[in-house]
C-alpha cells in the first residue's frame, strides 16, 4: 500500500512542478477526488491563499441527487467554483489535476468550469 501512495505523490509533485514552471503567475485551479465527493479550489500560490472553492458537499450542489462521486455532480462543481472565482475577479487560471487522469469526474469539472468562463 505505501509503494502505491509513494508513486502518487511523485505524480503529483512532476505534475506541480510543471505548473509552476507554466503558471506566470495565474492562480491554480486543484481538484481532489475522493470516493463519494470531488472538491475544487483556485489557489494564489503566490500569497498562498485560496480565492475559491466548491465540493459536492455543498447543498446547492447536491441537488437531490444521491451521490457526489458521478459527472453530474462534477459538472455542478464545476459551474460553481467558476461563479465564485469570476466574482473575486480570477478569470485566467491553470488546471492542477494532480495525481488524477484528465478523464470521467476530473475533465468534467475542468468542462464546467471553461464553460463558466475560466479560461486555461
């Protein structure tokens, strides 16, 4: 079990480092999938400080559905971090996918949000 953590640790360390090197100084956009629930936060690296958030944890975005662990959920998660990152005025971001492939619940979110109006 610890090889397996320690291989996604490394993939998330190359993937955030070739953020880093591409960022010039756009905030990043991180998601988090876990079993049940997806999470997304637009992070100034620079100040260190998150500018927004959403989960599936959220009422609103629930939406009656059963689970937060499917696409409908992600997409939801998606439209709302855009709403709340054009309000604090972030509209240029960079997509932090961590240690997930760009597919199913991750581009979903990343979909949804391009179409909310973030740009990356």
């Amino acid at each position: 079990m610890a090889r397996t953590r320690d291989r996604e640790i490394r993939r998330t360390g190359r993937v955030r480092r070739a953020l880093k090197r591409a960022a010039n100084g756009r905030p990043r956009l991180s998601v988090f999938r876990s079993s049940k629930h997806i999470y997304a936060q637009v992070i100034d690296d620079v100040k260190g400080e998150t500018l927004a958030a959403a989960s599936s944890m959220e009422k609103e975005v629930r939406g009656g559905g059963k689970t937060g662990a499917n696409v409908d959920a992600a997409k939801a998660v998606g439209q709302r971090l855009a709403e709340r990152a054009k309000q604090k005025g972030v509209t240029q971001v960079i997509f932090d996918r961590g240690a997930y492939l760009y597919h199913g619940r991750v581009k979903a979110l990343a979909d949804a949000a391009r179409e909310g109006g973030l740009e990356f």
